[in-house]
C-alpha cells in the first residue's frame, strides 16, 4: 500500500464524489458590513485587508477568530440566522 498524496484537480466538484455529504459549521459567525478599507489581524497572526463594502466576521472561536470577507463571496454564503445576537458566538 502507498502513501502517494493524492492530486486534488482545481476543477473537481467535491459533491460528485463517492461518500460526499453535506456539512454545517458549528457556532455562529458574527459580522459587520464595513464602510471603510480596513485590516485585521487574523486567529494565525496573519494581517489581512479588506475594502469598503466587505465584511469583517467573527468566527465561533470567539475574538480572536476574525476575518474579512468579500461582500459578494459573504452574500452568497451566509444567511441571517433570524435570531437576535447577545453576545455569544460558539
């Protein structure tokens, strides 16, 4: 038996391989859509941007889970959750 890395092509569709199922994250992803560029310092330490327009979520991690995202890719991703945020995330 080989441990070769299988070779993943960029245009495969995950949902048409054999066993494939459909997920849901756990938590809630908490985000504000920004009126300004900004930058953030991602969970990894990696310092991100984002532009007026995009959003800056917040992962179930909780503070330090934060991000931006691009509203196009946000919109068509996320949902309102239709319940009201007090203040826990996970």
């Amino acid at each position: 038996m080989t441990n070769a890395v299988m070779k993943i092509s960029d245009d495969i569709d995950v949902s048409t391989m054999p066993n494939a199922r459909a997920y849901t994250k756990r938590g809630a992803t908490v985000a504000v859509k920004m009126v300004r560029p900004f930058s953030v310092t991602t969970q990894y330490g990696v310092v991100m941007q984002g532009d007026a327009g995009d959003y800056l979520c917040q992962g179930p991690v909780g503070p330090k889970d934060k991000y931006p995202c691009k509203a196009s890719v946000f919109e068509n991703t996320y949902r309102d959750s239709a319940i009201l945020y007090d203040g826990n995330v996970g």
